[in-house]
C-alpha cells in the first residue's frame, strides 16, 4: 500500500518547478504589429532652383568693448552742515582694534554729558583708520569704530536717533608720516554736531 508521501512528493515537486519555472523573468510576448504597406509616391516637382547666395560684404570686424574701470571704493561725501566742536572730542583705537580703551571712555562719558544737555545737537561719528590694510579693511574697521562709538555713548544716555556714522577708513588721515606716532593719531573716531 502506498503512503500518503508516495502520492503527494510527486505533486509538490511538480508544483515548485511550474512555480519556479514560471516566475523566471521573460520578455513578455507582444505581438509583432505588421509594417504598413509602402504607398507609391506621386511624382513630386522638381525643386525650384535655389538663388545663388549674395557675395560677402567686407565689414570690419568691431573692437571689442573696453575693459570695464576697477571698482573703487569711493570715500563718502562730507557730512553737510556739521562742524567740529570743542565740546565733543575725538577718541583713538590701539592698532587693528575697535574696543574703546579706559581713557577714552572716560572722554565719551564727558561728550554724552554734553550731548544730554544739548538734545538740540545731532551728532556724527566719523570713524577713521591709519594708511595700513586695503581700503576695503580700513573702511570697515573705520565703520566698527564709529559703531562702538555710537554704542556706548548710547548706553550712556544719547539717543541714537541723534547718532549718525560714517567711515572714512584712512581716506581723511591728519598726520601723514609713515610712524607708529602718526597713526595712532589717525586711528580715531572723531565728531562733528549740527542743530535738528
């Protein structure tokens, strides 16, 4: 008497291998579409003659555009209608720096005093640097400058609405020499005022 496994092996095996067989990847059958069949051309026209093309004409060839100018930096204009004043006096900076030394705060402590009894007065702040560094450094700590400047006279009271900056960076120097002495005269932040 045959066994249950006997008849049933046989069935599997024949199941996995149709499985298998089947899940292999093919091309799937597509049925191949026919050509269409070539049409007789009509006879075509001849193609009208083609004119023969225009002789060059000799044009100079143009220049090329000229190279644009460097970009320069241009210093800003003169503040217009301030003017120094005795009672406000300019502040200088350690080389390359922007803080604002002990000395000096003491002397922004004296122009803010001023400045609160004056709320008349507008102020500008010209920040400046020594001949050292490109333009485009000197420019921007001269900038820094003015911003401390104008910072801490603001945290001493002066509103900063009153407050403009400019940088002159070492564009407006007032010692030319080419001496430590010198430059540290030129890096500054200096003030002219105005009436609102």
């Amino acid at each position: 008497m045959k066994t249950l496994v006997q008849y049933t092996a046989p069935a599997v095996v024949a199941v996995a291998l149709i499985v298998l067989v089947g899940a292999c990847a093919r091309r799937p059958l597509v049925p191949v579409a026919a050509a269409p069949a070539p049409v007789a051309r009509a006879a075509e026209a001849p193609a009208p003659p083609v004119a023969p093309a225009p002789a060059p004409v000799a044009v100079a060839p143009t220049p090329p555009p000229p190279a644009p100018a460097p970009v320069v930096a241009a210093a800003p204009a003169p503040a217009r209608d301030f003017t120094a004043n005795d009672n406000v006096r300019a502040i200088y900076f350690d080389f390359d720096k922007s803080e604002i030394r002990s000395g000096d705060a003491k002397i922004l402590e004296s122009n803010a005093a001023w400045l609160k009894v004056n709320p008349g007065q507008l102020l500008m702040i010209e920040g400046h640097g020594d001949e050292r560094g490109t333009n485009e450094y000197n420019l921007a700590l001269g900038d820094r400058r003015a911003r401390a400047t104008m910072n801490y006279l603001a945290a001493q009271g002066v509103k900063a609405d009153r407050i403009s900056v400019v940088s002159y960076g070492a564009e407006r120097a007032s010692c030319t020499a080419h001496n430590e002495g010198c430059w540290s005269q030129n890096r500054r932040s200096q003030f002219l005022v105005k009436e609102q």
